[in-house]
C-alpha cells in the first residue's frame, strides 16, 4: 500500500529511517538444550521498529497508531530520549533526544498509561512539587498551572492521597497534571485515558485540545480508545511490525478503505424483513443495524423511508477500529 508522506516546513518533530532492534537470546526445551545453551546460546535478531519516517509540525496532534507489539511505545521512548536508536536519525525541537540535554528536557514530556512517574509512598502533590523544583517554574506560575489543571481533572480531593491509594483513573489524572506542569512545547501521550469513565475521558480530550490550541503544542497521540483519535487528530500515523503503513489525513483513510456505511433504522419493533435493503447486522428493541455498499447508501436510504414507518435514521462510517483492521489486512502475513 502506497503512504502518504506529508510534507512538511520546519517540523517540530523529523524522523528518518528510524530502527529499533533487540537481540533476543533463544533457549530450547529440554535439559540437554538448556546445558547447550550454557555454554553457546543461539541469538536472533529483532526489529521493534524498521526503517519508519515521519515529520509533525509545530502545533499539530498527531494520532499514532497500530496494534499491541507495533512499535509505538518503543518510537515514542527513542523519541523522548529514554531509549537509543540502532539506526536512523531523531530531531524533535533542533535537539537529539538522547543526548538529553536540559534544554531539550524542559520541553517535552512523556505520559505513559501503563507506567508510574509519580512516587508510591507521597501525596502526589509532593510530586508536583518537587516538579516544579527540578523544572524551575517560577511559583506564580506554578499556583496558576496547579489552579486550572486542579479544576480541570477534578483534583482537589486526591492531592493529599498517598499514590498508592488512588485507582488506576485517579492517578492516570494526576499523571498527567504532573508531566504537564512545566508546560512542554512537544508532549508524547501513551494511552493517557486508559483507565478512565467516558466522562472523565471526554474531560482529557477538552484538556488536551485546549493545551493544544492555548500553547501551541505538539502532541503524538497513541490510544486503542479511537473516540480519542477521532476527537484529537486530523492526521494519522499507522504502524505494524515496525514499518509504517500509513501517514496522512484521517478523512482520507476512512474514505480509502471504507466500502461501505451503516444505517441505522428505528422502527416500532424488529418483525420487518430488512434483508433486502441491506446486510442485518443487529436488531434490538426495533433498531436495525444495516450495511450497505457506499455507493448504495442514497438508494437504500431512499427506499427504507418510502418503504417502512421510520421513526428515525442514521448513516454513518464505520467504526475506525473496523477501518485499521483493514489496513492490516491489506499488508498481508
């Protein structure tokens, strides 16, 4: 499949030909296998990233994505400097990430779902500000900060909690308050709602959009939750098996791989033969769930409410998990 390579002028993130590989000792079943392997172990090679290529400019959000073992979280360690390169080159903000330097460091972030930035034993505002310490922002600037993020994620009453007493969705919260503290112009977001109700998930995204719109930033956006890739991100980039498959506008693969739309139908029960106006995927309490060939959709849509008492009617895309699916299945075993 062909990828769409966005150009881009002065981006605030550039990779080029970017690769991961890990050595990975193999040891047989058996215990003569296993005394073999004491003395000579067979080794192979594995590429957790190969060879991809992207830019994001200043200011864009940036949906990133691809099955679990892809390759993201490791792109997005070497990105943010925590882990090195076997190959390819990395400018994010005119500086290489792995070389660390604390100017790079006051100016990007990384916020993992799966993992715990904030210390166990302490109130997390204890973090916050000892944050606020290693980062050296002005205590103004800190009270304000600390003020709209405390509003904004609902933190007044988990503050002073010891981490370890607080659920997965009331520390992903705070995680996320601390990593924004500092303000960073590129911020890196692994799975950042996980854990979280639809509510509070909905509030993250308004976060994220308005930090977003207010300073400019530059977001990367991984999520299996695609509400937040829809809400979020104009453009996409796919990975899987460590290459890239796709990297353009989200409207254009969904219309690229999309042949067919959904309409749903709401009649006063679920007796009325539906099979020839489409494929019935579901019926419940009257709701019909329809597919269709896109290029049917008007003609069909036409019939059903000149045909049948409609009490309303809908037609949408696919879902986008329906959607990259298929982009895996195009590249094939």
């Amino acid at each position: 499949m062909p990828v769409s390579i966005v150009p881009i002028a002065s981006p605030s993130i550039h990779v080029r030909d970017l690769r991961k590989v890990y050595v990975v000792s193999q040891m047989e079943a058996g215990a003569s296998a296993a005394l073999r392997g004491l003395l000579r172990r067979r080794k192979t090679e594995v590429a957790a990233v190969d060879g991809i290529s992207f830019a994001i400019a200043p200011g864009e959000i940036v949906g990133f994505l691809g099955p679990n073992g892809a390759g993201k979280t490791t792109t997005l360690k070497m990105l943010s400097g925590l882990l090195h390169p076997t190959s390819g080159e990395v400018d994010v903000l005119g500086f290489v990430p792995w070389q660390r330097q604390p100017a790079f460091l006051r100016q990007v972030t990384l916020v993992m779902g799966q993992r715990n930035q904030l210390i166990w034993d302490i109130p997390a505002v204890h973090t916050f500000e000892l944050n606020r310490v290693i980062y050296r922002i002005p205590p103004e600037d800190y009270r304000r900060t600390m003020s709209e993020l405390t509003e904004l994620l609902d933190l007044g009453t988990l503050l002073n909690k010891p981490v370890r007493n607080l659920s997965l969705g009331e520390r992903m919260k705070c995680e996320i308050a601390a990593a924004l503290l500092h303000r960073p112009q590129v911020v890196f977001l692994d799975e950042p709602t996980i854990g979280l109700d639809v509510t509070m998930q909905r509030r993250i995204r308004a976060f994220i959009a308005e930090y977003n719109r207010r300073f400019a930033a530059t977001v990367l956006l991984t999520s299996h939750y695609m509400a937040d890739v829809e809400s979020l991100c104009r453009r996409v980039v796919i990975i899987h098996r460590g290459h890239l498959l796709y990297d353009g506008e989200l409207a254009s693969l969904l219309q690229q791989f999309t042949s067919h739309k959904t309409i749903v139908v709401q009649l006063g029960d679920c007796t009325a033969d539906m099979n020839k106006y489409g494929e019935v995927v579901s019926c419940e309490d009257g709701r019909f769930v329809l597919r269709v060939p896109k290029a049917e959709t008007a003609r069909v849509t036409e019939r059903v409410l000149a045909d049948l008492p409609v009490i309303d009617l809908l037609v949408e895309d696919p879902p986008i998990e329906e959607v990259i699916e298929r982009v895996f299945a195009q590249e094939g075993p």
